[in-house]
C-alpha cells in the first residue's frame, strides 16, 4: 500500500546541488513524484513504501551536499497520486522570492581532480565547477538562481555543457556557472602591452611571482594583490605603492602543511579554515615573514579556493604568496576590469584577468578560533549574505548598520540576510557600495523600500542615518549603538526573551546623552530593551572622535583626572607637542567632549607604554598593547581598576601603570598587568551586576572584545559555572554586526 508525503524545505538548498541530492535518493529508495525550487524553498513530492519514505526523510537530513543547509524541513501526509517516476519539475515564481542566495563556494575535490586531469575536458581550466562548488552570490545578479541571471548570460553552453547541465545524474546538472574551454570565459595576463592567453598566462604570473613581481589577480569577489611573502622586497614595494604602511597583509598558502610551518593551529582553527568559507584565519605565527605583519605575533592565512589560485600554486608560484584585497589603502576592492586596471596602473606589475565578471564586490572573510568559540572579524566571501537568524517579524526590515566596518541586514519574511562587509562608509567609494548594496538586497528579494521599517544609528551625523532620513520608508527607527551590539550576539542566538547582561565595549558610538560611549552595561532583554546600569568612568575627549587617531590626545582627556602627573613630554614618556595642544583643548573645554570610551582607555594606556605616534589604521594603539602583552608569558598581579558607585575607575589603574613605567618596568610586564586589570574589573561588575538582578548569562559585544588576550583573562577570572559568557559568532563582535543588532531591537519595537 504506498502513501506519500509533501516536503517543504527552507535553507539554503538552491543552487549547492540539492535536487540532484533529492532526485538520487528518491530513485535509490524507489520512490516516485517531483522535486521543484519554489519560491520559498525547495517543495518535494514523494510516493512510495513507507520504509522508503522513512528512510529518504532520515537521510535528507543527514548527508546533505556540503554547501547546503536546511533550516526548516515541513513534512505533511499526502495522498498518493499514483505516479510511476521521480522528476526534477521546472522552477516556478511566485511573488515574493525568500529562498537564500548561496555564498560563494571553495572548489569541490571532484572538480580538483578533473582540474589537474590531462586527459579531462576541463584541464587547467580555471572556471571550472558544479553544484557542490564554485561562484554563487558574486555571479548573481538576480533570482531565481538561474544562467540568465548570473554573470555567465553571455556564455551560451556548448553541447558538451549542456548534456551535462540537463542530466540529473551528472555533477553538473543545473550548475548555472558551468562551462568549459571550448564555450567559456577565457583568461590571460596582461602586461605593459602584452597580452598571453589561456595556460600559458598561468605558467608565466607563477615564473613573475617568483621572481618578485606584484600581480593583479582577479578572484571572486575582487581583485588580489599577489607577491611572494617570503620576498622581503617585494612585500615593501606593495606597501609603498599602496599607501599601507602598518596593517597587516594576509597570506595565502598552497596547503594545509605549508599551514602548519606559519602558524600554531588548533584544531578549531583547522576547522575554520578548511570551512567551506574558506576565510582567512588569525593564528600565531612561528615564522617570521618580514613586512608582511609588523609588530604583530599573529598571521592571517587562507587557503586557496579557486581553481585559478590551486593552479598558480601547481604552476610553481611560491608556497606562500601576500594575497591582500586589491585598492588603494582604505578604498573598498577593486572588482570591474577596467576600474582595476586604471586604479592599481601604478601599484600592480601584470595583471591576470579572466573575463567571467564580478556581480559584486566581496572581500575575504576574516576569523579566529577564540576561546570562546568562532568569532568572525569581517564577515564576506563564503558568509555572505547567507540568513543568520529568523526574527519573529513578518513585516520587511532594513537595517543600515555603523559608519565604520559597515554592513546591512535585510529582514524578509522573518529571515535575517546580512551582507557582505562594506567597509568606511568615509570613503566615497564605499558609500557608493552601500547604496549598490541596500538596492542590491532590496531588488533580489522583491522588497518595496517604501514597505520597509528602516532602522538606523543613534549617530545624527552618520552618513548610513542620513541616508536612511533621506528614503521613503513606512517607519524609521533609530536604535542606540552599543545596544545594538548586544542585541546582535541574542539575535544569533534567537534568545528574544532571556535576560542578560550586556557588556558593550568599544571604541566609540553615540550615546543617549549624546557623549561618546564605549564602555557600557546593560540589563534586559530583547524584547523588553536594554536599560544602561553602569559605564566606564567619563573622560574627556579633546577632539572628539578625532581622538581615535592620536593616542596621546585621548591620554590628555583620561589624565586630566589623576592627581601629581609628572611631565609626560620628558623622558620616558616622550610624549610629542600634540599632547600639550589637547591638554589646553581639555583645560579650557574647547572641542572637548564626554566620554565613557574602553577603547581611548586602551589608547591612553598604549600612549604612556611608548605608542605616541598617529594610528595608521583603526585600533592599531590596542592591538599593539595586546600584542606587547603577549611578549611576557608569565602570571601577573593586575593593577587596582575598582567597580564603586557603579562607575568602573580608571583612576588608579592609570596611576599605577605612570608609577611602573617611571621606575623603570618593562614595558611589555606593564602592558600585559593593565590587560588584567581590564579583565579583573569587567569580571568584578559582572559577577555584582548579575547578583543584583539575579542574573546568570553575561554577553559581550563590541570591537574591544576583539582583543582576545581579553577574553581568555576574562575566561581565567570566571569561576566555573558561575556565569554564562556568550560571544558573537555569526556576525563580528566590532561594527559588522551593528546591523543585526539594530534589525532585531527593531522587530520588537
Ligand atoms: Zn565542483
Ligand atoms: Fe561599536
């Protein structure tokens, strides 16, 4: 007696190679009906042996293709129909289009295999994929998932191709970037007036690379700047022609191994990296590669994820190759060909170009295994813009984000998508790919902007509040930073009732009384709302957010409090002429503002520890501290940075490291006690706060908690299963994760 079963799947299951998945299994369990991409996920109609539907149901569920995952599965008793086969049905659109667009994908081992097989069609072919691989979110350029839509419209498939792309047992079947070297895009290389083409262009950039030449290599979402990270001079000239003096450059390495020889991995480090988003992971380095990562015990590495980049590799380019995104400092990635070619003219040597276009600009992931799980530094290739949540909300939300590390959330149909890493929104360039990006998201999921419930900063001078002020929208919310930043680890986590501390700290965002907060404590919940319960002890801040740049301006401010302060502009301090201007600015309360800042806290403190020059990049002061603290490995008493009168005050903490550093300690002991003292006074207020209000779950949030020394001292002063911490993982605790936040205060506003 056969029954049947209708399924609804939701998730991301387009475009990963779910229906073939559907298709296979359906046949091996002998069971007839269809399969269809609706709408609104994948709908599957099953007949057959209830031990085969059973069976199908348990192993839908656990061997998935990589790429795909499920996240709601609807499963109803249907009456059978009486048909005699399993088919894969033409999609059908419906109004509104809420299935997920898939992040762009590593290249599958079986593709690998055919890449490196002389005697296969695709040999050294650099576009090759299928459905478990290959590009996704940065060839769409509309929904549904298919050819037309994608950047690959103007490659018609050839026979060969196509006999693939339309038999359910092949690999390839609906793979809508599939071609070949007879049909599809080509590449070449360019140089000053010359042009190779095909592979030869790749055995020539491997000969240039090693050689110490700097290429321009298109990738997914952006071009590369490439060059050998063991070649000392060729990392100084990308730095020069650049304009990037300090910031770190990631490095791409040609396996696992050669991995393990730069960097200490743990396993979940390992496990990040081999992740299917492939993002580049921060681990301590063992080996030192001049330039690549000045004062920094950390590197950034990834694996290779094209198969361009597998090819180099086999080609001969150096084991470990600089691959940092490709721009002038600070501008966003350059992506289209010809912007690329005028814009880095004077920076890259050659440039290895394939054709296939670039739907949209989207920069490395970057991540670190903290030790308190994942947490992802800057959120793009291979995340985004896959849903990280579902908020209890039918109506649409836009979710503009920060100014700085911008990113935007679109919440359709309760699902949460948040889009790639945007960057300074300062920068005229990145402004323009916010725009690009809110039409982007808004246009592929069928959203009205006039439908929307747009949420923006508290920041009146936000260039993402003004724009949000400027569009038509059906409502306007604004939504204070540092709750935002709370409220974005909960709506990871889906908790919208649970009380909890918040802990928020950073660098700066506006606060209700329009000082400058960044070090924050909240009480509530999301839906009830977070009431402020203590800060930081208020500083001020000459200059504003000016401030940021210069340490010793904030160290002016923070000082200004302490009693007896010798002179800081004589020996050892050397503080430059710029302190005396911002203590005049704090004396007569010029340009001075309010501040409850942790992060100019840090500056002030790696001010007096020797880091009095100009940033070169956004909270270099901290990191340099944290890295400085690393050098001394050994237990250390914390200095005093008391919790009273629910002020937490920096007063004695400050006092004692002018006293060390004036006798004489080394500086590194100095650095590495003041971050336990920070750890120890978070800990001392959380454990009271949460006593107070009969709390057990702590959050963290804020770009500070980027520090990770921080939090493994703030995990050592925890006693066990006293207090739960939780972190962010799917959206970064700085601002990239602003947004979340802000859309998930909105749905319950
Ligand atoms: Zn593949
Ligand atoms: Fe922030």
């Amino acid at each position: 007696m056969p029954s049947a079963r209708s399924i609804r799947v939701r998730g991301v299951v387009q475009g990963v190679g779910f229906r073939p998945f559907v298709y296979r299994l359906a046949r091996a369990h002998t069971l007839a009906g269809w399969v269809l991409n609706g709408e609104e996920g994948v709908e599957i109609f099953l007949e057959g042996a209830d031990t085969g539907l059973d069976a199908f149901v348990e192993r839908l569920k656990t061997e998935l293709p990589p790429a795909a995952s499920i996240s709601e599965l609807e499963i109803a008793q249907a009456k059978p129909l009486g048909l005699g086969d399993f088919v894969i049905r033409e999609s059908q659109r419906r109004e509104h289009p809420t299935v997920r667009i898939s992040p762009d994908l590593p290249v599958c081992d079986a593709c690998l295999a055919e890449l490196f097989d002389p005697k296969d069609r695709r040999h050294r072919y650099p576009y090759i994929n299928c459905t478990n691989c290959g590009p996704r979110y940065t060839v769409i350029l509309d929904l549904p998932y298919d050819r037309p839509y994608t950047t690959m419209k103007g490659w018609p498939l050839d026979r060969y191709c196509d006999s693939e792309y339309h038999d359910p047992e092949n690999r390839r079947f609906h793979a809508q970037p599939v071609a070949c070297p007879a049909c599809g895009p080509k590449y070449y290389l360019q140089s000053k007036g010359e042009r190779c083409e095909g592979k030869e262009a790749i055995q020539k950039s491997a000969r240039l690379l090693r050689k110490g030449r700097i290429l321009a290599v298109k990738g997914l979402g952006g071009y590369h700047l490439a060059c050998d990270a063991r070649n000392g001079d060729a990392v100084v000239a990308i730095r020069e022609r650049k304009y990037r003096k300090e910031k770190p450059f990631a490095v791409m390495a040609k396996d696992l191994a050669s991995v393990q020889q730069l960097v200490d991995l743990s396993p979940d480090a390992v496990e990040l990296l081999t992740s299917t988003a492939r993002p580049i992971v921060l681990a301590p380095a063992k080996v030192e590669l001049p330039g690549v990562a000045p004062d920094n015990s950390e590197l950034g590495v990834m694996l290779p994820y094209t198969p361009l980049q597998h090819l180099l590799f086999e080609a001969g380019a150096p084991d470990l190759l600089v691959m940092t995104s490709a721009n002038r400092s600070s501008e966003p990635i350059a992506y289209e060909d010809e912007d690329a070619l005028e814009s880095l003219s004077a920076i890259a040597d050659e440039f290895l170009i394939g054709e296939r276009p670039i739907a949209r600009r989207v920069d490395d992931s970057v991540a670190r295994a903290g030790p308190f799980g994942p947490t992802i530094l800057r959120r793009a290739r291979g995340y985004a813009p896959a849903a990280v949540t579902t908020l209890p909300v039918t109506r649409p939300i836009l979710a503009v984000g920060a100014d700085l590390k911008n990113s935007i959330t679109l919440v359709v149909d309760g699902q949460a998508f948040v889009s790639q890493h945007i960057g300074d929104l300062d920068h005229y360039q990145a402004f323009r790919a916010f725009q690009e990006t809110i039409r982007d998201l808004t246009s592929m999921y069928e959203v009205r902007v006039e439908d929307l419930t747009i949420v923006h900063d508290a920041h009146p001078e936000y260039a993402s509040t003004k724009h949000a002020l400027g569009l038509t929208s059906a409502r306007l919310i604004s939504v204070q930073h540092h709750r935002a930043h709370v409220a974005s680890v909960l709506a990871e986590r889906g908790e919208w009732d649970k009380q909890v501390l918040g802990v928020s700290f950073d660098g700066t965002g506006f606060g209700d009384d329009g000082s400058i907060w960044g070090g924050e404590f909240f009480v509530g919940s999301l839906r009830a709302g977070f009431e402020r319960v203590t800060h930081l002890r208020g500083a001020s801040l000459p200059g504003g957010d000016a401030a940021a740049h210069l340490p010793v301006q904030a160290a002016a401010g923070f000082l200004a409090q302490l009693e007896k302060l010798p002179d800081l502009t004589a020996g050892p301090f050397a503080f430059p002429t710029r302190y005396r201007q911002a203590v005049e600015l704090v004396q007569k309360k010029i340009r001075t503002f309010g501040t409850t800042s942790i992060g100019r806290l840090f500056d002030t403190a790696a001010a007096l520890l020797g880091f009095t020059r100009e940033m070169s990049f956004e909270g270099q002061a901290a990191m340099w501290l944290e890295q400085l603290a690393r050098t001394f490995r050994q237990e250390i008493e914390p200095y005093p940075f008391p919790f009273r009168e629910q002020e937490l005050d920096f007063r004695p903490l400050l006092s004692a490291v002018i006293d060390d550093r004036a006798h004489g300690r080394p500086i590194n002991q100095i650095a590495r006690a003041f971050q336990r003292s920070i750890a120890q006074g978070i800990v001392d207020a959380a454990k009271k706060i949460c006593q107070q209000n009969v709390l057990d779950t702590v959050v963290f949030s804020g770009g500070v908690f980027q520090n990770e020394l921080l939090l493994e001292d703030v995990k050592s002063f925890l006693d066990e299963g006293l207090l739960q911490i939780w972190t962010n993982h799917a959206v970064p605790p700085n601002d990239g994760g602003i947004s979340l936040g802000q859309a998930a205060m909105a749905a319950f506003m």
